[in-house]
C-alpha cells in the first residue's frame, strides 16, 4: 500500500495497520458490522445477517492517534 497518509490532530506520519482480537491462542483481526449488536446469553453475541468488515486502523507515529476504516460495500 502506497497511500499515505497524515494525522489529524498533530500532524505527523500515520502508519497503516490493523488491530488484532488476541485471545486464548487464537488472534484474529476485528470485523466492522451495521447495526445493533444482538446479545444472547449462549453464544455472546448473534452475528447472523449483517457482512463483516475487516478495519483497518491507522496510527500516528508522533502522538499515537488512531484512526479506524472499514472499506468495502
Ligand atoms: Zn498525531
């Protein structure tokens, strides 16, 4: 990825990444979803329905903000 891209706040170089959900020897990157979550008491929360988005989240290298996307349709 070439794009490039300069934070908000201070304006230092941001860096492209993403986040990872880092659980019990698993790790997997968090998806984006429309709408309300639907919370069951079986399974956590009900993902049915909804296409998940995987987030890209910049971070600046000066002040450590982050900024989060979720590209696609
Ligand atoms: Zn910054």
């Amino acid at each position: 990825m070439t794009e490039w891209k300069y934070c908000p706040k201070c304006e230092g170089e941001m860096a492209d990444g993403y986040t990872v959900d880092q659980g019990y020897g698993t790790a997997s990157v968090p998806t984006w979803r429309e709408g309300e979550p639907r919370k069951s008491i079986w399974v956590g929360l009900k993902l049915g329905g909804t296409t998940p988005i995987e987030i890209t989240t910049w971070r600046c290298r000066r002040c450590g903000y982050l900024e989060s996307y979720a590209p696609g349709a």
